[in-house]
C-alpha cells in the first residue's frame, strides 16, 4: 500500500501548477512553498523525494482514520457507483440512516441532523437557528477560539485570524474562559479557575444584557488556541447561566467530536449537554466534506411549522454520508473511542510528562485522549511565552526550529504560536506513536536553546 518512490518531475509539475494558479487559504501568497504530497496511508503520508513523514497533526485535525482507510475508500466508491449526487431536498438512503446514527450516540433528545459542506457553515446555521428561535441576536465566544473563516464563523473566532475580517458580524462579543496554566483570573487551582471564569462569564452576560444574548457558543475543548481543557465544573457552571438568562449554548465539536479525546462528543466528557452541537472533520476525516448541526427537541419543534431559512446546494452529500456511515462502523468493529482512551493514558500522558521533566523549555503539557499540547516558554518559573503571541517569520524561530527538526527526522508536526500539538490519527500503530513522540523529544532539544 505504501508507494514511497522518488518522481522528481511530477513533483516539479505539481509545484508549478501550484505556485502559478493555486490561491491558498490564510497565507500570502509569494511567501509560501506548500509541499507536493505524493500520498498517503493510515498515520504516514510521502512526498515525491522518497521523504515519508508520520501526520501528527491530521491534517488541521481532521483525519482521524487516517490516510486511505479502505472501508472509507470502498464506501464512497460504492456510493459514486450508485448514486452521486442528490440534492438536499430529496430524502436518501445514507443521508438519512448517517442523521440516525449520529442521533443515537447524542444524548437524549437531539433527533435532528442538519446536514452542511464543514465546520464554518455548521457553526453559521447553529447560530442562525439560535437566533430564530430567541428572536435575540447576540453571542457570546471566547477569545481564545477558533470557529471557522466564513462571515459569522470568522466574527465568533477570538484569535488573530479574526482581525482582518472586523468588524464583521457586529452582534458578537467576547469572554474570557478558563486557561488554567495561564490564568486571566490570578486563580491557583482548576476548581477556582472554573468558579472565576464563571462570574467572568456571569458579568459579561449581565452587561452585555441577558435580553440581546441568543446563544454562547464553545469549543469544548479550544483546538488550535491550546487543547484547553475545561476545568471542573466549567462547562456545567456555563449550563446553568445559559438556562437561567435564557441561553443557547452551541458546543462547537468540530475538532474534538468523533473520537478525538475518546467520546463521540466531548462534551460527553464533561457531563454536560448544550443545546446545539456542531461538528465536522472526525465524521468522515474529511474524505468528502461534512459538517452538520445535531439540534434538540425544542429548537427542532420550533421549526415544525415554521421554515428554516438556510442550506446549501452539496448539503448532506450522498458520498460525504456514505463516508459517515462507515466510519460509525469503522469505530464499532475496531473500539476506536476505547482505543483513543487507552493510548492517550497509557502512552501519551506519561511519555509527555517525561519528556516536560527533561526539557526546559516544556512550561507544561495537557490534554486528553489523542488530543494533546506542549506548551513552551523561555522561563518555566515566569512561565514567558518561548515567542510572543502571535509570532510570525524570525520572531517565531524558536518554534520553527523545531517543527524544523520534526521533519528532517519524519514527522509532520501541527505547531501553533508556542505550542507543538499531539493529534496523530486515531489509528496510528502503537509503534509509530512511540516513534513520532521520540522525535518530538529529540526536536525540542532545539527549543532548549533559548531558554
Ligand atoms: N470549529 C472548530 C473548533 C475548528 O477547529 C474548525 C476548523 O479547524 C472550524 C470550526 C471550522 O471548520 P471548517 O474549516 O470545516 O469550516
């Protein structure tokens, strides 16, 4: 299955089609040399050099069974043979039964699925029927977020990446949440974190006004601004303020729902249950795109009667669905949510921990599952950040150095601001999961440097 060769005049065509007429998301053009992939198989994927990496990032955290998973291939296959393509109007065999069994791992109560193209447009119409339904307005988001790059998605985000897109959808505004290893709040424990981030939430709500407030929504667990773990209690503290001040509250589980920390949705976790949830990516590791809303009784009753005013034209693809539907059985037959849970305790947590105990520029590691960050800094007791927030070209070396050193030993790291994220495939060998945190030891020798 792995087809590693040297083809250096392919990858010379694929380079140049690239950089003559590819427009690339989130980057300045002239400035990037994107790498001509070849293929790719379960955990690792080539280029055209004889050069295989080991995909610790998934691909934006998306692949979570992996490259050419064969059960995914077959059904999409059987699928185009069968039916293409039909519109979201009509009703169809997998879209329907993929809207049942995504029903039955919800908790009780969420029977609806609203079908969309991924995870931007999933958080779009979640919001829209929020809105619909309170007949109010705003949300509230964290600014440590990430919640897609299309209009409203892009306002909801709290990084950087929303600062060229402002002033947006002006009916956003933002909080604080929990951050334990580096607390907005002055707290010194998980619990007070939680209780603080709490009456943060508590005033911005009231000031914000209760009455103007349609939904707060969150990533259970924040992604690419640091695998933040919500502290005890948070999430359910935040229920409760939703259910007192009449709040939607949207779980955005686009990075972490179908697998990723060992739940079908993390908010599982948590014990906790929102309103809506949206998810993406782990549905069918984006072999076909996906996303949808999974909506519970009173928001979907609301439109029993009344139109909902949204959907695109590839919503609920019958080759995306088809894609779904195996993975759920993909997960079933192989235990990939127990899987997930075994070796992000058994094999991560300690091999990360002692990495952190050798390397000083490790200020801390966290996360859960297959879903982990190593947060670096030049001075462990100040806990300063290894490169400034927001860091790009030389400002950011440190880190580069090391995603550096990552490659040149195999591995494909997924690095954001002063963090090296762990997310390799849900399915990757327990062998190259030993390998690839071998290297990312080796690598962090580089952030050493600095401290
Ligand atoms: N929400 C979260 C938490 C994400 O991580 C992402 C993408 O990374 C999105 C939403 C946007 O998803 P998409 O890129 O499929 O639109």
């Amino acid at each position: 299955m792995t087809d590693v060769s040297i083809d250096l005049d392919t990858e010379a065509r694929v380079r140049a089609d690239d950089r003559a007429h590819v427009f690339h998301s989130w980057s300045a053009q002239a400035l990037i040399d994107p790498m001509p992939v070849a293929g790719g198989n379960g955990a690792t994927f080539w280029d055209y050099q004889g050069n295989s990496f080991l995909d610790f990032g998934s691909q934006l955290v998306n692949l979570n069974l992996g490259h050419q998973h064969p059960d995914l291939v077959a059904a999409i296959q059987e699928q185009a043979g069968r039916l293409a393509t039909i519109a979201p109007a009509m009703a169809n065999d997998v879209r329907g039964e993929l809207a049942r069994r995504v029903t039955e791992v919800a908790p009780d109560g969420f029977e609806k699925v609203f079908f969309t193209n991924g995870g931007a447009d999933a958080n779009e119409n979640a919001v829209r029927m929020a809105r619909l339904v309170t007949g109010k307005r705003k949300v509230l988001s964290m600014y440590r977020s990430y919640h897609g790059s299309t209009s409203t998605a892009i306002s909801l985000t709290g990084d950087p990446r929303r600062w060229a897109n402002e002033p947006g959808d002006g009916s956003v505004a933002k909080f604080f949440g929990p951050y334990t290893y580096r607390s907005p709040f002055h707290s010194s424990s998980p619990e007070e974190e939680a209780q603080r981030a709490l009456q943060h939430l508590e005033q911005t709500i009231v000031l914000e006004g209760a009455s103007t407030i349609a939904a707060i929504i969150i990533e259970t667990v924040v992604g690419t601004n640091g695998v933040l773990i919500p502290p005890p209690g948070y999430l359910n503290g935040v229920r409760e303020l939703c259910d007192r001040y009449g709040i939607m509250y949207i779980a955005d589980e686009v990075m972490v729902g179908f697998g990723r920390i060992g739940q079908w949705f993390a908010f599982q976790e948590f014990d906790v249950v929102p309103d809506l949830i949206t998810f993406a990516k782990g549905i069918n590791s984006g072999y076909v795109p996906l996303g949808g809303v999974v909506i519970s009784e009173r928001i979907a009753a609301h439109f029993d009667t009344v139109m909902f005013p949204g959907g695109l034209t590839y919503s609920g693809h019958p080759l995306a669905c088809a894609a779904g539907l195996a993975t759920f059985e993909v997960f079933d037959r192989d235990g990939i949510l127990e899987r997930v849970r075994d070796l992000g305790s058994r094999v991560i947590e300690p091999r990360l921990h002692e990495i952190a105990s050798r390397h000083p520029s490790v200020g801390d590691v966290r996360g859960i599952g297959m879903f982990w960050a190593i947060e670096l800094v030049k001075d462990r007791e100040t806990r300063e950040p290894l490169v400034p927030f927001n860091a790009a070209g030389a400002e950011a070396a440190p880190v580069s150095a090391v995603a550096a050193a990552c490659k040149r030993d195999g591995l494909w790291p997924f690095v954001h601001f002063n963090r090296v994220h762990v997310a390799p495939p849900l399915v990757i060998d327990e062998d190259d999961l030993v390998r690839g945190l071998g290297i990312i030891d080796r690598a962090l020798s580089q952030a050493d440097e600095y401290v």
